[in-house]
C-alpha cells in the first residue's frame, strides 16, 4: 500500500504533508523510491525501451521492451532545483 503525504502525516496541512514526505523511502512496482528533501523531486529507477511495431504487440499496452534499466541517480546538476518556494 501506497500512502499519501496527508496520511503519513496524519494531517490535511499542506506544511506537515510536505515535511512528512520529505526524505521518504519506499519500495513501488518501479522498485525503490525516494522523496529528495532538497529539491522534493521523485528519485525512482529509469527504463530505455524499444519501441515495437504494432505487429510484435501482444495487446494495446505492449509497446516496448525494456533494454536498460538504471538505479543510478540523476546527477543533481542536471535536476537540481534553486527554489522549491516556501510557505
């Protein structure tokens, strides 16, 4: 089960919902999540697919295959945000 910032904070205030989310760990379908508490940005795993035609599709949602799939973070250079704004 999935909780959202207001349960883990057990508030409805966007200040604690924020605060309680910060620094959250968790494991999800994708594999291991976290929040940043610097830049409140989703770190989660990467995939690379390769798309397939429409004949190779076993179904509408069977659009590619997973060719690459990274646990290495983003580095923060390229993600890092100067000002997540304040209450």
């Amino acid at each position: 089960m999935t909780l959202t910032g207001m349960q883990l904070a057990n508030s409805t205030e966007p200040e604690k919902a924020i605060a309680a989310l910060e620094g959250f760990k968790g494991k999800t379908f994708i594999g291991d999540v976290a929040v940043s508490a610097k830049t409140h940005q989703l770190e989660r795993p990467y995939f690379v697919l390769r798309t397939k035609p429409k004949a190779e599709m076993k179904n509408d949602y069977d659009l590619g295959t997973i060719v690459e799939r990274s646990t290495v973070m983003q580095p923060a250079e390229l993600n890092e945000c100067k000002d997540i704004g304040s209450f």
